[in-house]
C-alpha cells in the first residue's frame, strides 16, 4: 500500500510544502504582528546547535561575545549617510516611553555598526587596544514588507561581528578569515550545505561597506539564498565616529573595520534545501537528536531493552532520544520523528526482542534493515558519518546540475528561471545586471575563473553568479 502523503509535494507547490513542514515539524508558528515568528522548541533546538558550532568556530578566531542595547539614538543612524539611507525603510522608531513623549527617537536596532561604533571611539586609544575583535548574540528588528517565515521576518535572531584593526591589509584578512574558516568551514561541515563564497557587487554590497563577502546557497527548488556575509567597511564608521588611535609612531590614525553576520534563517536554509517530500533531513553533525529509539508496544521488557539501547548510544557519544510514549500509536510517533528529519531511528519490539536484534530506519537515505542490538554502537556512527556525506554531496550535485554557462542576459534571466547561471562578468556589467534586476533576477556574487573570490569587482575574467533569491 502506498503511503499517504503528510505534505504537498515540492514538485507541486513548493512554497506551500515549505510552510506545511514548518508547520507539521514543529519549527515555528507565525507571531501575533505581521512578520514576527514563534520559534518552537524543536526549532530553536536547531538554531541552539548552530549556535554552538558557530560560537565556537568565532571564538577560534579571537573574538569575544559582548552585548548592546537593543535601543539606539536616531541621531547614531544619520552619522554615516549610506547606513542609514540603505537601512530607511526598514527602521522601527520608538517615540513614546513611560507615558511621554521622548526627547529624541529611538530606534530598534536593525544592525549595531553605529552603536558598537560609539563605543569602540571609547574603547580605543592606542595601537595597543588593536585588534578589537567583538562579536554579539542578539536579535534585530527590520520591517519586512514581504514576511516568510525563517527567511524573512521583522525580527529574527543573528551573530553580528564587528572589529576594528590598524591597517587596511588587516581588516581585510580578517574579514576573509571569518568568510572563510568560520561560515564557509561551518556550513560545508556541519550543515552540509554546498556554498559558493564569492564577491558581492557594488549593488548588492551592505549599506557602508567598501566589500561583502558572501555564501550562496542552491534551495530545493534552484533558487539562491544569502547565508552568510562579511564586510570590510574600510574607515566609513571611523570617520563618522572618530575612532582613533595612537599609532608606534606617535601619529593619530584613523581604524579600518569589518562587520559579519549570519542568522535564523540557516533554519529556513536547511528545511530548503535538505528537506525531501517526507520532511526535514537534518544533517547528524547538526542534529539535536541524531537517533530516535523507538519501543513499538506497551511490554515492559521492550521499554527496558529500548531505554538500555538509548543509554548505551548515549555513551558512545550518539545524542539519543528514547520514544517510549506506547500510549500513543507507532506509526504516529514514526511519521513525527521523520517529519523532524532525525537522521537514524531504531525500533524495537517483541518479536525483535527475542531475536536479539533492532530494525535500523535510515532517514535519509531511505530503507530499514534488521540488526543485532549489540552492534548498534558500532553500526549508528558509521551510518551518521555517511549520512552527513550524502547530504553534502547531494547539495552539491544539484548545484551543478542545474547551473548553466550562458553568454548572454536573456539566457541568463532564461537560467533563473529553473536555476543558476554563469555569465561573464565583462559581458554583463552593472548595466546588464540592473536589467536582470528588473526582471526580478539579481548577480549573487562575483567569483574568479577558478572558484576563488576575487580580490576586485574589476578582476580579469570574473564570474556572474545570476539567480532568483529569497
């Protein structure tokens, strides 16, 4: 018998899938304003997991969490014209607190570079106080016009990075570092996710920044999705305010500075981009629960042979979750853990019992099989480092499956349309590119001939990565 669809295929519909499994598992819930979202338990378990592998990935790269307040001076905003004119139409103002009229607005912080900024003139003095190197864990506020959700809310959840250094050459390596050791190195290996790195263009660059670096991403239905930047902002907030320091020599010199940042929306990216008709795959690097072990009947020994197994895998070091809710019908509970996209179930009952085996149900690469009980700790973290592969090599394969070499702007808006393009960046130019734009395709990066990232918008043979985005 052929089982029963839970979801609408992508095929289909794939935006209605999209919201049905953020629905079905369980991820999130649309908030009470327009564009704010709920994020529930098993998604914020998600996001807790990237989290700490980015966290850690930043941390290696020397810089320190701190936190600002979430309310900021408008004056701040209007202190480097390009931030705040690229930021307008975004702002949420504060007007009124405590039953008064304020004396001066205060806005709800889209982004921290002001700030942060304010600070920095403080804190830096010397050639001595460089490198300052800060990161924060916060949430921004940015009024969205077209809401989704994960992937475009008014408020979502971000790290914002922003460091001050003594020399351009400096700012500019660490900028690269981050693009590269922390968000490229996060996303290819945890979640297993194939990303261009590349060049934005003067277009698509952050508002006061003289470079962005950024990762692209291929979703599921071959439209591209931004998840990560890094931003080399040269001295534009050093000038706007004063942030100076003393250097060996005795002169006064103004920082150079880069900001970076990821956010929430990885959740969006990997429900998009793994997810099959069935559900979530959550890659096991990632996964909050990588196995489920699941009893089949209420009989005691079953419950006991099922929470011994869930200890055991514990120990191996598997994040194991025991299912022994009997109360409520297997195929239920099954259908749920396969929705939430847990790489590996194990399910035991009576007749398994006095076989001395469990049947293992791999999530993502389909299929169960029968195995003995006391090979569980060897045979799950095999099947967990092979699914994290799959998944990876997957990304990858439809990446260059469905983008095409073009020559020209109509088959590059023609290639948008089921994918990627490529197209000469001397062929294209910021002419061709605001054609495309017009036309609801944008250049999501400039690459070199060989996949590296350019060192210039200029740079003899660039690339054009040209697609539809979220």
């Amino acid at each position: 018998m052929a089982k029963t669809p839970v979801l609408t295929p992508r095929s289909d519909d794939f935006p209605r899938w999209y919201q049905e499994l953020i629905n079905k598992a369980e991820l999130a819930d649309n908030g009470p304003v327009r564009g704010t979202m709920v994020i529930r338990p098993y998604g914020y378990s998600l996001w807790e997991r990237m989290q700490q592998e980015m966290d850690a990935r930043i941390k290696r790269a020397g810089a320190s969490n701190a936190y600002f307040p979430l309310l900021i001076p408008q004056s701040y905003l209007t202190k480097e014209a390009e931030h705040v004119e690229g930021f307008a139409p975004e702002l949420a103002v504060v007007t009124h607190g405590g039953g008064k009229e304020l004396d001066e607005p205060v806005v709800i912080r889209p982004t921290s570079e002001t700030i942060i900024n304010d600070y920095f003139a403080k804190w830096v003095q010397s050639y001595r106080d460089l490198p300052l190197l800060i990161n924060q864990w916060a949430n921004v506020v940015r009024w969205e016009l077209r809401p989704r959700v994960f992937l475009r809310t008014t408020e979502f959840l971000w790290q914002e990075g922003h460091t001050a250094h003594a020399t351009q050459e400096e700012a500019r390596d660490y900028a690269a570092l981050i693009h590269r050791e922390v968000y490229a190195e996060f996303m290819e290996n945890v979640l297993a996710m194939d990303v261009v790195p590349g060049r934005k263009t003067v277009r698509e660059r952050f508002a006061g920044a003289i470079n962005t670096l950024t990762l692209e991403g291929m979703m599921g239905d071959g439209k591209a999705l931004q998840l990560g930047t890094s931003h080399e902002l040269g001295q534009n907030f050093a000038k706007a305010f004063d942030i100076r320091y003393l250097s060996k020599d005795g002169r006064q010199e103004y920082v150079w500075q880069t900001s970076w940042g990821s956010t929430t929306r990885m959740v969006g990216a990997l429900v998009m981009m793994h997810g099959d008709d069935d559900g979530l795959r959550v890659p096991p690097i990632l996964a909050p629960i990588q196995v489920v072990v699941m009893a089949i009947k209420a009989d005691d020994a079953v419950v006991a042979k099922v929470r011994e197994i869930g200890e055991r895998l514990t120990a191996a070091g598997v994040r194991a979750r025991v299912d022994d809710r009997t109360d409520t019908p297997f195929g239920r509970r099954a259908v749920d853990w396969e929705l939430k996209g847990v790489p590996v179930r194990i399910e035991v009952g009576p007749r398994d019992l006095d076989n001395g085996t469990a049947v293992l149900v791999r999530r993502h690469v389909g299929g169960k099989e029968p195995v003995a009980i006391e090979a569980l700790s060897v045979l799950v973290p095999r099947a967990l480092a092979d699914d994290q592969a799959l998944l990876l090599a997957q990304s990858r394969d439809r990446r260059r499956d469905r983008t095409v070499e073009v020559t020209t702007i109509e088959d590059a808006a023609a290639a948008a349309g089921t994918g990627w393009a490529r197209i000469p960046w001397a062929t294209l130019g910021p002419e061709g590119e605001a054609r495309l734009a017009e036309r609801g395709v944008s250049v999501r990066c400039l690459v070199a001939e060989d996949g590296s990232v350019p060192a210039s918008d200029e740079q003899p043979g660039n690339i054009a990565i040209v697609a539809r985005a979220y």
